[in-house]
DNA sequence: AGATTGAACGACCGATCGGTCGCTTACTTC
DNA sequence: GAAGTAAGCGACCGATCGGTCGTTCAATCT
C-alpha cells in the first residue's frame, strides 16, 4: 500500500479531502444545497473544472463534505467518548465532548447533523439519504449507550437528549447564546443516571 | 377607509397575500433561501416581472413570506389556545395546536419556525432578523405562560418545551414518524404543571 | 369621456449556475 | 528516456439567476 497507484493518487485525494473539508463546513454557514461549485472553487484555491473531474459531478460533492462531516464527527466527539467504558460515564465523555466539538468551532456554523438535518428534512435523493444515515446513528449510538446505563427506555431518552442538544445548538447559532450549550450539557446530563452504572469495556468501535 | 384606494390595491394585496403564502409553504420544503423568483412566479401563475413589480425585489418576497408564516402560526396555534385562561391550561391547548398544525400540514415541510431557524441560524440581514424575531416570540409566548403557570424556571422550561417540538418535527420530516409529534406532545406536558394553576383570563392577544 | 395610476406582463440584461471539452502538467511504469 | 495515466486548468456551453424597461390592462377620480 505504498509507492505506485497510491503515489499517483496520493494528490487527487489531498485536494479531494481538501474539498470535502471545506464544503461540510461551508454547509453549516450557507446550507448544505446551497454549496456552489464555483463558489467551493473560490475557497479552495482550485478551479471549478479541476473540482468536477475529480468528484465528477456537484452531488458527489455534497456526499463527499457529508462524509467528511461524519469523519470529522467520528474524530471529535465519538473516539475521544470511546475511551470511557460503555454506559453512564461513556455517555457524560459524549455529551462533554460535544459541547467542546461545538466550543472549538470544527464547523464554523454549528453541528452539521443539526443544521443539515433541518435542511434535508423530508427531501429524496442520495444526498438527503446520507444526512439521515448520519442522524439516525447519532440516535443509534444514544441508545445503545443509554442502553448499557440502564435506563428502562432508552429511545425516549436519546430523543430528549438529542432534542436538548440540538436546541442547545440553535440557540447558539441564532442569537449567539453560548450559554444555552451549557443548559443543553445540563439537561441532557439529567436524562443519563447518576450512579456508574458503566457495564461495558473500552471496547470496539461504533 | 372604503373605496377609493383601497379598491386599486385590491388586486395587488390579493397577489401579494397569495405569493407569500405560497413562498412560505415553498421554504419548509426546499428552504426559504432557495426560493427564487422564477420558481415562485410559476408556482402562482404569476410573471416574474408582475411578482418584482408587487415586492420590489427577491428579500422583500423572503420578508414577505415570514410575515404570512407568523399570520398563519398566530392563526393556527397561537390564537385557537388563547380562549384558554393563560397558564396551564393554555399550554396545553397550544401543545394540541402545535401538533394539529402540523397534522393539517399548514406547511407541507413542517414547522415553518423550526425549519427557517435552523436555516439562518447565525446569518445576517433582515431575513434572518425577521426569522429571530419569529423565534424569539414563540419563546416568549412559552416564557409568559410558564411563568403564569407558576413554574419556577420559566426560561428553562420553555428551553425544553420548544426542544422537544423542534426535536419531534425534524424527525418527522427526516424519518416520516408521525409518531414523534406526540412523543414531543408527551414529553412538553410533562413540563407543565399538572395542577389548574391558570391564573388569569381569556385576554389580550400575544 | 378623458386623465391618472397601480398591477401585470414580455422582452431583455449581465452574471452565475452545473457541466463538457481539449489541453497541459506531474508522476509512474515500462 | 518513452509511454501511459490521473490531476488539474481555461475556455466555453445552454440554462437560469435577480432585476430593469417599456407597454398594456383595469380600475378610479375629475
């Protein structure tokens, strides 16, 4: 997995990372549709022709940031939580995490799930499929966790968890209230049980 | 106030009204920002030019759109609940509202607050003035009567009740579960105080 | 009836949209 | 070093964008 075909494409990848970065978090300013490929062109340094031969054509873009955004997700708030052992304290690193995910302003316009979730709401297409593949496992993760705490119904708490972080990030976004990440951590902390009741083990991966 | 004047202006308010009705159903679907004049004009069977002349420019059609938005909350939730005696009993008839609203699909997209929020969350301009202010006034609603209801944290409490609705519209929208309307409606009466706590009169509009 | 005025329209404007085409460049493999 | 190949670019395409302009239409006022 070294020199050859790797080596040639070692560039295409670069930029095409490049891109995708740049365009998630573009989304999360502008929405997500409204993502232009000269525009994405402009903030990239690279020229709108370079860009479509290598995504080939304006939705691989967007399923490309999508991506992205989910990796970036992954890096900042699921793998450092990951540490934990799976329950309670795994679900409070979760919760820690993610306010910190929005404090270090990975995405300079707030959480992408939230903001393309809204966006793509009940649209179709492959596009519109990704950002629900992506909200449903961040509900998928809450529950299992919730699960593993011990909590008797786990989907009804992941939905106020969800709920009060993504009002959280609203907030924020809309009238600059940082406090208001600070209530959701707060709220979303009450839903998870006090007592350690952590099961699992530093275990696999989500 | 009869005849003159306002029979010239007839026609114009007539089109007016329907353009931004239509563009307001229009932006829960694709985005209130992706509206454009063309789409719109043949939406309402109107000429793009005849649409420009009425509204002057695209913002105006946006502000316009938000300001038929809010007369079609006020009409479909906000007014129907205020027969009730502020307080308790109000909240609940607004959480019924709220999600009869959504039911009737007043807005084929959803919430029309909810999905704009999100949207222009941190922009600038008088859009998203105008959509903050939808906001912000749906909030002080929930505030007001939390606090006549007697809850201590009025603020906090309002948090969670507008988390819970945005939190159930959205997966509405993305999942197609009904369902969650009434999780949300659930979840935002267990915040109100069950006791007849109303303490005030069938009064002034909001 | 004639004048006035807002509503509405078709034609048209420059700018930008997503995308194609042909070319050069950079790198790898013979 | 020659050949091959993906990366990347500039020029250009038809379509659509928001918006302007001059005209026509419908209703009122004198």
């Amino acid at each position: 997995m070294t020199s050859t075909v790797d080596g040639r494409r070692e560039r295409g990848d670069r930029t095409r990372r490049h891109a995708a970065r740049t365009a998630a978090r573009l989304a999360t300013v502008q929405g997500l549709d409204s993502i232009t490929v000269g525009a994405l062109a402009e903030a990239t340094g690279a020229s709108k022709s370079g860009l479509l031969t290598v995504f080939g054509n304006r939705e691989e873009i967007l399923l490309a940031a999508v991506a992205e955004a989910r990796s970036l997700y992954v890096e900042h708030v699921i793998r450092p939580a990951w540490v934990e052992p799976s329950g309670a304290p795994r679900l409070r690193a979760l919760l820690d995490r993610w306010v910190g995910y929005l404090h270090d302003e990975v995405f300079p316009g707030g959480c992408f799930v939230a903001t393309t979730s809204a966006e793509f709401g009940h649209r179709e297409g492959r596009v519109a499929d990704a950002v629900r593949d992506l909200k449903r496992e961040w509900i998928g993760v809450l529950e299992r966790e919730l699960s593993a705490a011990g909590v008797p119904d786990p989907a009804e708490a992941a939905f106020r968890i969800d709920a009060y972080l993504v009002a959280a990030n609203t907030r924020r976004e809309l009238f600059g209230d940082d406090a208001a990440l600070d209530t959701g951590r707060r709220l979303a902390l009450a839903v998870v049980p006090a007592g350690v009741a952590g099961a699992g083990e530093t275990s696999t991966e989500p």
